[in-house]
C-alpha cells in the first residue's frame, strides 16, 4: 500500500496539470462558436459586412480575451481532500466553493482524447447524487495523481469497497474484448436510418438560420433548390435521401470504430468497468446496486451478426443520463442471459411462459391520429397546389404508417415476473428493458379520456435511472400490477442502490 508521505499532494491546495489551460482554452472556443456560429457565417460569406482589417483586429482581441481568461481560470481553480469531503475552489470573477461528501460521489470517470494521451494526464469527471450543477470536472489531471484521488476517495466511501475501480481491475474477469472486426459490424448494424433522418432534419432547419447569418440573397437561391426538389421529389427527393444514408452509413461506421476502439468491458463480483476509444479514451464504472435498468436493443443486422446493444442506466442526479449509462456496442447474444443473471440474481428461466401483450385500442388510436390525419393533410396540400407529389407522399405514408404501427401493436409484449418486469417494443428495432421491483421509486396510472371511457390505463414504473411503461391495458390489471409493485418495494430488505 502507498505510503501516506507520499500522498500528501492532495491534502494541500492542489492546482490541475499545467496542459489543463490549453483545455480550458479549447472549451471556451467551443462555446464561443458554438454560439456565435451565425455571425461567422457572416464574416465567411459576406464580404461587404465588415472589413478585413477590422476581422483581423476583433480576432486578436477575442483570442487575447480568451487566453486571458482561461490562464486566470485556470489559477483560480484548485483542490484539495479531507477526511470526508472533496474541497472545490473555482471561478473568475464570482467565486464558488464546493464541499462534496464522499458518501454523496456516485462515480469518477476518466476521459483522455489526444492531448491527454500525449501529456499522459486525463479529464476527470465527478458525478454526485445531488443536483447536476454539483457535478463538476477537472480539466486534466496527471494520470498517477488522478488514480490516487479516486482510490483515497473510494476507499473513505463508507458503502462497499468495491466500488473502487482500482479493485474491479485487479479482481474482475473480461467479459468482452472488441476487436476491428466486431467494431465494424457494430458500425454495419447501427440504425441508419435514424442519422439519415436527423440529418434531413437539420437540412429543413437550416433555412432560418439561413436567413439571418447571410441574407435574403443566398436564403433564395436555398428557397429555389427546395422548391426543385420538392416539384421533381420522386427522382431528386429518392437521389438525395440515398445519398445522405450512404454517407450516414460510413460516417457511422468510422464513428463505430473510433469511439469503441479497443473496448473492454470487466465484470467483478460488485459491479462493471468498460474501457473505449481511440483519439478519446473513456473509463467508466458502476456498481451492481446502482444499475437501474438493463435495456438492450436488437435488430435483423445485429441477429444475422449474433449481437446486441446493451446498455446499463444507473442512479444519477439526471435522469437517464448518458453520462452516467454504460453503453456496450457489440455483446454477443449469448452473453445476455448471463448479464440478466447477474442483475436479477438468479437465472429467470423461461420468460414466454408470462408473456403478455396490450389492447387493440394502442393501435386504432396511434393509427387515427399518427397515420390518417397527417395523410388527409398531405392529400389536402396536393389537391390546393396541383402538386402530384403529395398525393404520393400521402398514400405512401397511409400505407407505411399503418402498416408500421399494425406490427408495433403485434410485437408490443410485456413480462412480469415475480422480482421484476421486462418490456419489448418497436418493430425494426426491438427494445428490451428489465427493471428490478425493488428499485422502483413510484407506480403512477394514467389514463387518457379514451382510456377512461374504455376501461384502459398505462402504467409508469419511475426509477432513479428513467422510466419504463406499459401501455393501454385494462385498468383492474393495472392496479393488481401497481399493488404487487408497491407491496415488493415496502417488503424488500435488499438495498435499491
């Protein structure tokens, strides 16, 4: 064991490493464009908005300001440990002290992009189990000092040891290892379509951002090629879509394989660790108690592949948080069961055998309001305009939509078993989740007027980690499933978190 001579850094005020400016610089930049991306836009395009001169003169102002502040951020910042408590100083010119309890740390996680892996320090993330605005990082922590932290930390935690990262690698066994070829196919079976719709989303949101960075001059040559496209949709429409899920599909792919490069994924008697990623490695932990729900997604691409995507949601200030969720690409199909073992404690048999599916109103209702009217108002806007194309649009979406929210009704199934239930919805995309009873924070039975009239309800089971739902069955169900709920959350002696 370390000596404690050799720890006392962190007793005293303690600064980040040296390279945590060019973070904060590189930050502040990003919130800079990232807010003021229209006025560059101006600057890029229009020449005649303001001279050249001028530019080069704002831009060394604004960078001498932004060095500025970052080097006195980074000066105003420092740290320190007692016996019980992380000690945070920071701020410019309105200065804040934080005093985090270790009972009240959640979990530590290390990120490392580039420059962190060349100057061997790492971004240190804290997550608290109080408000968000307590969660707080350090820009870049040497890397010997920030496993030293974490330990001193973990170690005065007055819950299980185990939580300690440091003990999870010495103990836990590789559960998966992906390589280049796995990565790929997790990148091959991603949802496509998905980043081809919110591309196309951006692309219809960009005409007002058009309009007030460059003018109504570049806003109509925008309007013009709309309007193209929309009169030609079958030929130009069809050309652009498979063009932007090509792109979307090697985008996708690329992204795959350097978000997960190297991924492994540990399991220790008490929890997870997972480790990812090339130009931006990421370390993350939990503990089996903190996990909330377990969901994981297939589709035909990842069952020809024999995968799945599962990720873990833990308890956190935010309410599924993906700063606080273990994603895992690629878990070979065959791992699930032991994964479900692992967080109901024991082996959940055969699961078919209470297999349960919800009323026919989900899909008249879901049918009537997402299918038909949007098609009258798409037959509407082509019968007004004389435009043939939306008569198509509107009988392809009558058609697709029904058609889509038929097979969502069929393959909407639920699964209550005697610990915990279980949920399976979507058509291409089969979700599943899994939630312990005894980690349910509140049963709620809401009914719309239809429902009432009708005798239906959905239940909502809260966690700390999000919800999951079962909708449109009937109301007395309903209320022996929330009774039954209630009762195993009142009677467990098993910690939730």
């Amino acid at each position: 064991m370390t000596k404690k001579s050799e720890l006392l850094w962190y007793e005293s005020h303690t600064r980040q490493a040296p390279v945590a400016i060019l973070m904060i610089i590189f930050n502040v930049l990003k919130s800079l464009i990232r807010t003021w991306w229209p006025f560059i836009l101006i600057l890029i395009f229009r020449s005649d908005f303001i001279r050249p001169e001028t530019v080069k003169w704002w831009v060394g102002v604004i960078t001498f300001i932004v060095i500025l502040i970052s080097v006195w951020r980074y000066f105003r910042f420092y740290f320190f440990l007692s016996e019980d408590k992380l000690h945070v100083f920071k701020g410019v010119f309105t200065r804040v002290k934080l005093d985090i309890p270790f009972d009240r740390i959640q979990s530590i996680t290390f990120e490392q992009n580039i420059i962190h892996q060349l100057f061997k320090v790492a971004r240190v993330k804290v997550d608290t189990a109080g408000s968000s605005s307590e969660e707080f990082e350090f820009a870049a922590l040497d890397l010997k000092k920030a496993d030293q932290l974490r330990a001193f930390i973990l170690s005065r935690k007055t819950s299980n040891i185990a939580d300690d990262v440091t003990e999870q690698k010495t103990s836990g066994r590789l559960l998966l290892n992906l390589e280049i070829s796995d990565l790929l196919k997790v990148g091959i079976s991603q949802n496509h379509f998905r980043t081809t719709g919110i591309v196309v989303a951006f692309l219809l949101g960009l005409r007002d951002r058009i309009k007030e960075a460059l003018g109504d001059r570049y806003l109509n040559e925008f309007d013009s090629l709309t309007e193209q496209l929309f009169e030609n949709i079958v030929v130009y429409g069809l050309g652009l879509f498979i063009t932007i899920l090509i792109l979307s599909f090697f985008g996708t792919l690329i992204y795959s394989v350097l978000k997960y490069y190297d991924f492994k994924l540990w399991k220790s008697k008490d929890g997870y660790r997972m480790e990812s990623g090339l130009f931006n490695r990421r370390e993350q932990a939990a503990r089996d108690q903190k996990i909330q729900i377990v969901r994981w997604v297939n589709n035909p691409l990842r069952d020809i592949f024999s995968i799945t995507q599962l990720r873990f949601f833990q308890a956190s200030s935010g309410s599924g948080s993906s700063k606080t969720s273990i994603s895992v690409p690629g878990l070979p199909q065959t791992l699930m069961k032991d994964i479900l073992r692992y967080y109901f404690g024991r082996n959940i048999g055969n699961i078919g055998a209470n297999e349960y599916g919800i009323d026919r109103s989900f899909l008249i209702r879901r049918s009537l309001y997402l299918v038909l009217v949007p098609a009258i108002i798409l037959l509407s806007v082509g019968i007004i305009t004389q435009t043939f194309s939306w008569w198509y649009f509107s009988v392809f979406w009558l058609v697709a939509g029904f058609f889509y929210q038929f097979h969502l009704h069929r393959k909407w199934r639920y699964y209550l078993q005697e610990d915990g239930v279980l949920t399976v919805s979507g058509v291409v995309e089969r979700v599943h989740k899994a939630l312990l009873l005894r980690k349910v924070q509140g049963v709620q039975i809401k009914q719309s007027p239809y429902q009432w009239r009708n005798g239906l309800a959905t239940v909502i089971f809260h966690s700390a980690s999000g919800d999951l739902q079962i909708p449109y069955i009937r109301m007395d169900l309903a209320l022996r499933i929330k009774n039954y709920t209630l009762y195993k959350v009142e009677s467990s002696r098993q910690k939730w978190m």
